[in-house]
C-alpha cells in the first residue's frame, strides 16, 4: 500500500478562499476605508500581487519567514502611499496570521478523497512549504486532522520542496520508503518535478488543465479522481 504525501494549500485547503475572506475581515476591522483605501476588491488584488511575488522570493531563499509577513502588507500600502506606516502594516499582517489559519474551506470533495483512501488504509502525510505553526492549525480547524500520520512543513524540515533533501527527510522521519512514496499537490515546479526528481511517484492536481512539457505519473483536474488511480501498488 502506498504512502501518500500530501501538500496542503491549494491542494486540500482552499487558500484562495480563505485568504480572501480573512483579508476582506481585516479591511473591514482595521477600517482601512478611512486610510484612503476605498475598495476592498483593489486592495485584494494588490495584497495577491505583493504575496506572489514575496512567496517567490522566500521560496527562492532571499526572504525569511519574519521578512514575508510584514513585507507583503508593506508592499500593498505603497500603492496608496502608505508604505511608511508601520504600525498599520504591523496589524493587518498580525490579523492576517492570526485570522486567516481558522479558515476551513477546503477544495471540492478534499475531505470525501481523504477519507476514502484513509479507509482503504494507505498512509497520509501532509508535505508542505508552509510555515510551522500556521500549517498545522490548519490542519486542525479544517477537519483533517484525524486523518494524518503527521504533518512535516519545510519551516521544521529546514528546507523547501522541490529541493530533493526535503524529500529524503520526509522519508527518515515517517520510516516510509521511497518506491512506496506518492506526492499529491497542485505545483508542478515544487510537489510533481520535486518529487519526480527524487524518486517518487506523483500525482499532479491540476484543476485549470495548464499545459507543460513535463513527465507526471498521473495528472487529474479534480481530486475526486484521485479515487480512481491505481495507487495501492
């Protein structure tokens, strides 16, 4: 029976939605409206553009963790001028922390897919490249919890995925094997070529069917199909 490594957001938890909702809160408690800044939808979209490109940068190694969540509230008020306010980047990135991990929407049929292959018996880990403490609070307010061996995040591990150490010490710390390892996620850079790269079988989630040129095991763009892969041998 396989070993089944999942990654958690975009994957399972719906971070798009739950981020959403979390800023939409924050925009409305800490009354930014009366900072200048009249449209939530704007001030969404400029937060996303500031957290990709901060994402890719701490991804990258050029940012650390303390460094990302204020950075990316920083960046978003400079488009209204606002980038000297510290204190009020201080406290939209403290709610946002502090507000968005109790989030539980999860991905069409997320929980219906864990279940099922819980019950057929395979072994679930949460693999991920999120940060320590908000992962696994995640994990808990969603209601997967009960269904997960463990959940290794590359703050603990000390190194990100698709870096293939932290791929080798998924499988130190959950004794599993490398020819029974699978990893379930949406990114193809980081979860499917990571993977592939070392020595594991995938599955890549790709709900938007984006074209590319890699090799992937399987390929489903709903995870209700995930049910229908041959993954027990």
């Amino acid at each position: 029976m396989k070993d089944l490594f999942f990654d958690l957001d975009h994957t399972l938890w719906d971070f798009e939605r739950n981020s959403v909702e979390a800023l939409r809160e924050g925009y409305d408690e800490i009354s930014l409206s009366s900072f200048g800044i009249e449209s939530v939808e704007e001030y969404i979209s400029k937060y996303k553009k500031s957290n990709a490109w901060c994402w890719a940068e701490y991804q990258a190694g050029r940012m650390d963790k303390a460094e990302l969540r204020w950075r990316r509230f920083a960046m978003t008020l400079e488009y209204w001028g606002l980038e000297n306010n510290a204190v009020l980047g201080d406290r939209l990135g403290s709610h946002y922390v502090e507000t968005s991990p109790y989030k539980t929407h999860l991905v069409k049929d997320a929980l219906k897919v864990v279940t099922g292959l819980y019950d057929r018996g395979h072994r679930l880990i949460m693999l991920t490249n999120g940060f320590e403490e908000v992962q696994h609070i995640k994990v808990k307010q969603c209601g997967l919890e009960p269904f997960f061996e463990t959940v290794l995040t590359s703050d603990a591990l000390g190194v990100k995925k698709p870096h293939r150490e932290i791929f080798n010490l998924a499988l130190k710390t959950t004794d599993s094997k490398r020819e029974d390892a699978i990893m379930l996620g949406d990114s193809l850079a980081a979860d499917i070529i990571g993977a592939r790269e070392a020595g594991w079988g995938q599955v890549y989630y790709n709900p938007q069917s984006i074209p590319h040129n890699e090799i992937v095991l399987h390929e489903v763009v709903d995870l209700i199909s995930i049910l229908d892969l041959p993954l027990r041998k």
